[in-house]
C-alpha cells in the first residue's frame, strides 16, 4: 500500500524555524517527484512547492508565497521528504500535506498529485 | 501565474441529482486539469487527472470533461457519501495553482 506519513508540525514563533519530514513507503520513491501543498483552516488548498525525481533534475519549484523561506529536499535512500520552513509568518499556519506527483516533462511540474498524506499541523504564534 | 476560478463557491443538492461545477483557468492550460475531493478533516483525493481521466478505484458517477480554458466535473447521481469540497488543480504552469473550491452540501 502506498502510504506518505507526515511528521515535525507543532507550535513555533514567528521568525523560528520547523523541519517537516514525508516519509514514504510502497513505491518506489526515487521515481517521483514529491509536493507540499497547505492547508490554513478553513481555507483552501495552497500550492507549496515540489521537488523532481533525480531523473527529472531533481530540481525545485515554490511558490511566490514561500521563495527565499522555504526548501524542499529530499532522502531517497531514505524515502523521506523534507520541507524546512525558515523565518515563518503566523500566515504559514496551516496543515501541510505531503503528496507525491508523477514527473512529466524535464521543466513541467508533475501531472497530479496522488496519493496525499494525512497532514501535520503548524501554528506560529507568539 | 494562473488563476483558476470555481463556480459556484457552494451548492446544496439531493441524492440523486445530476450536480456539474466549473472551473476556469486564466488562459490556457490544455488539458492539464485535475479534480480533487476533500471530506472534512481529511487529505484532498484525486478523482480526475488530464481533465476526463478516472482515477483508479473512482466510482463513474464522476467524469470530467474540457480544455484549454474551461472545465467541467459532473457527478451524474449525487450520493450522500459525495458530501465533501471539490477542488480544480493545473498542472500546465510550474507555478502549480488550485480553484478556491467548491463545497457539496446534500440537501
């Protein structure tokens, strides 16, 4: 069974740093490209940004919100993904979701993003 | 970077009604368009990829349809286990954008 178990959320004060970890099994998971997307509560869906598979560059997108802050890396020896938030906000409080994509093109973002990890919670706050 | 807009924002329907929710991108995105359904408290799910494909294991009640800029999710007999917020999600920019959502609410 694919499965991505998000880990590292908690409670952090603004301008501190957090480390999320996506830690993935059932696939092969240097194949595929791997997304953050964020949830602030009762809002939508908020594109975070993704990391290729090697194959594809292994090359990194964010989005406008969190360039320069933010920055995906990932294990594939491990099979985790790491998000490493830095001067954060109290607007990146949010649930933040783990999701692999399925690499398309050299220079394309992923097709989709499936499956989706149950979430981690972030709250900066004073 | 591209917008995406869903409409409406919510709807209330019955079992068994035919329910469409649009989605338009701010130009073109040929068919890359993904559909995605939330349930409260738990991760989105993605129910069409490249505008009409079924997911595996997605009930075909739903179908999608569309391209370049306009898009449509249908679900042919509404259900109550439907209940949930729909998401529209491009994947033609690397500047990846969603729709702001639409919720489903069963009458």
């Amino acid at each position: 069974e694919v499965q991505l178990v998000e880990s590292g959320g908690g409670l952090v004060q603004p301008g501190r740093s957090l480390r999320l970890s996506c830690t993935a099994s059932g696939f092969t998971f240097g194949d595929y490209a791997m997304s953050w997307v964020r949830q602030a509560p009762g809002k939508g869906l908020e594109w975070v940004g993704f990391i290729r598979s090697k194959a594809y560059g292994g090359t990194t997108e964010y989005a406008a919100s969190v360039k320069g802050r933010f920055t995906i890396s990932r294990d594939d020896s491990k099979s985790i993904a790491y998000l490493q938030m830095n001067s954060l906000k109290t607007e990146d409080t949010a649930v933040y979701y783990c999701t692999r994509g399925e690499d398309s093109s050299v220079g394309s973002p992923p097709n989709w993003f499936d499956p989706w990890g149950q979430g981690t919670l972030v709250t900066v706050s004073s | 970077d591209i917008q995406m807009t869903q409409s409406p924002s919510s709807l209330s329907a019955s079992v068994g009604d035919r329910v469409t929710i649009t989605c338009r991108a701010s130009q073109s995105i040929s068919s890359y368009l993904n559909w995605y359904q939330q349930k409260p408290g738990k991760a989105p799910k993605l129910l069409i990829y490249a505008a009409s494909s079924l997911q595996s294991g997605v009930p075909s009640r739903f179908s999608g349809s569309g391209s370049g800029t306009d898009f449509t999710l249908t679900i042919s007999s509404l259900q109550p286990e439907d209940f949930a917020t729909y998401y529209c999600q491009q994947s033609y920019s690397t500047s990846v954008s969603f729709g702001q959502g639409t919720k489903v609410e069963i009458k």
